[in-house]
C-alpha cells in the first residue's frame, strides 16, 4: 500500500468515527480497507478487481468469515462430506463442508447452500460478530439486530446501510472489526488472528495496524459467581477459574446416555490437555451426588464433580443434557453453549480453538 494511501485510510476512518452522517463509506474509503484486508491476505478480488460496488455473495461472505476466525487452511483441506450438494465440485464446496460440519451455516434447505444468491447486511454482521466470538445462544447478540449491535461496536453505520450492501461495505466493516476488543475479553480480533498465525505482526504493523493485547481486568469480575461443593465435600469458588487458562464444564447425570458415554473421553482430555491448561468440571445436581459417584468410580473418573447450583442457569439451563461450555482464566465465558456429547476429536478441535 502506498504511503498516501494509508494516510487516505486513517483519515477516512476517523472521520468516519466522527460525522453523524448517514452516508458510512466513502469510495476511496472502502477501496483502502479493500488493500489493507488484502495485503494481510484476509481479503480478495476477482478477475475484475476488487468488485467493491457489487454485493457480496453468500459463499464470498462465509470465506471472509472463514479467514476472520483464522480457519482457512483447516477449511481448504476439508474432504468429507456435506449434504449441500448445490456446491459439490465447485471452488467454495471445502469452505462450506467445513463451515456446516462445523455448524457455523445450514444451508438455505436441507440440500442447498445457495452459494450465488446475495449476502446482505443483517448475514454480513452476523458473520462479523461471530468473528469477534460474540454469540447468539448467549443472548449476545441476534441476527436480527446484528447491523445495530455492530454499530455498537463501531464497525457499522448507526443509521444501517442505505440500498445494496456492498463488497466494499464488507470490506470496510471487516477492517474495522480488527481493532474491536472480541467478547472474551482476550485482546482485539488482529490479535487473536496474530497469534493463530493467519495475519503476520509485522505486516499488520507497517499498515498502522499494530496488535495491542487487552489489559488485564482491574478487578475479578467473572460471568458466573458461584460457591458450592464437589462429590468429595471440598468447596470450590469462582476463584477456581484462575486455576487453569480454560475450564470445561460439562452438566451431566449419571441415568444420561450421551452423558456417560462421553465421559471416558472427558478423562482422556482432562490427562492430556493438563499441561496445556485445560481443567474439567462435570457438574450435576446434588440429588444424583450418590448414583454419580458411584458411575464415576467405575469409569475411573478423576476429574471433579461440582454440585450443581442456580448460578450457572444461564449457561444449562437447556431443557437438554449434556450441555457443555468453556471459561478462560478470567471467569468469562469464552464459548457457545454445545448441546449434547460430542467425541475425543471434535472436543478436541473445539479446545484447541479456545487455548492460547
């Protein structure tokens, strides 16, 4: 990018922040995003260009987000298969296996990703909120309202967008959302994308785009304040977060099927993940403490059981078991609540997303 250029993009976007006008992006505006994006290898043109006048695709708008999670490589070798047959054999068919597989899209049917049809802002917003680890089934944020909780952030107008969304809308809220603090609190998206190894430091510093990781929280204030106590009568605090960079707790009852059969592999994870980290919580409710010991004894459980209490409400209270979410060494909750068990690899894909 060229020396005038950046400067044209630091002023565009701080008056930007400033005007209360409706209109958000200016052509020279998006067109520097557009270089800035591509030169940190996040976004891409076609055989016409950067195309920043047209709307996005459905499928160009899932690779964005795809690339903004700092998941591309795993996307690209992705060969199994996927009912959204509407793409097999097409150059976006490994982007959207692995982003169904994955369940970060369903498709439009049962059988059908629609991966030509127009990606609009409500989708585009929706993607970008989810980049910053913002969640829908944490009541964070919804798809209705994602334009006007991204401009929240401050990555969209406050007045929504006026007539077609643009690749070069995306583009400049895509920018924008790189120096936006994500939801748990673990530094800015360009931090996050840093340290996966998808944006290159050096690189994001010579475009003025220098990571700066979140301080830390002045105070202790977790998402969840709790005291209760294990199968074996020790108390255990809120304060117990601290104990490990991600906890992972997992509501379970000893009469669950899907429960038990997932816990020998909870074991294997809570042994092998240690040194890394991770500590494993099984919660449940202290009616079922006897029968739960009992089935732990026998699967050779060592990983605590917490007594469930009103508390963690807002994270298992489902109506379904198990239900299973992570928090990180500063008590917030880092992850969407995951319905149901899952195997030793794909709660390893997940853990592995989530450690530092």
């Amino acid at each position: 990018m060229s020396k005038k250029l950046k400067i044209v993009l630091a002023l565009a976007l701080v008056l930007s922040l400033l005007s209360a006008l409706p209109v958000f992006a200016a052509s020279e505006e998006a067109t520097a995003a557009a270089d800035a994006l591509n030169a940190l290898g996040l976004f891409q043109g076609t055989g016409q260009g950067y195309e920043l006048d047209r709307a996005p695709t459905r499928a160009e708008a899932l690779v964005m987000l795809i690339r903004l999670l700092g998941r591309e490589t795993e996307a690209t070798a992705f060969s199994g298969a996927c009912p959204l047959t509407d793409v097999a054999g097409r150059w976006m068919a490994p982007y959207v296996g692995w982003a169904y597989e994955h369940g970060i899209t369903k498709g439009v049917s049962d059988t059908a990703f629609d991966p030509n049809s127009t990606a609009n802002a409500k989708m585009y917003a929706t993607f970008m909120l989810r980049a910053l680890e913002y969640s829908e089934s944490l009541g964070q944020f919804s798809y209705n309202s994602a334009v006007e909780d991204a401009a929240k952030l401050g990555i969209a107008p406050s007045g929504g967008y006026k007539g077609t969304f643009t690749r070069g809308d995306a583009a400049l809220m895509s920018y924008k959302a790189l120096t936006v603090p994500c939801a748990s609190g673990e530094g800015t998206l360009l931090d996050l994308l840093i340290s996966k190894g998808t944006v290159d430091a050096d690189k994001a510093a010579a475009l003025g785009l220098a990571a700066e990781s979140a301080a830390p929280p002045a105070e202790w204030s977790p998402d969840i304040r709790f005291t209760t106590r294990d199968e074996k009568g020790n108390e255990w605090t809120d304060a117990c977060f601290r104990d490990a960079k991600l906890t992972m707790i997992n509501y379970w009852a000893y009469w669950c099927g899907p429960c038990v059969g997932e816990m020998p592999d909870l074991q294997k994870l809570s042994e092998d993940y240690a040194d890394r980290g991770l500590q494993i919580w099984g919660i449940s409710e202290a009616d079922y403490e006897e029968d739960n010991i009992v089935t732990m004894e026998y699967l050779g459980i060592t990983y605590p059981c917490l007594r469930y209490t009103p508390e963690f409400d807002p994270y298992m209270n489902t109506g379904y078991i198990p239900d299973t979410f992570f928090v990180d060494e500063n008590g917030k909750v880092v992850s969407e609540v995951y319905i149901g068990s899952n195997s030793y690899d794909g709660w390893a894909a997940i853990i592995e997303s989530l450690l530092p």
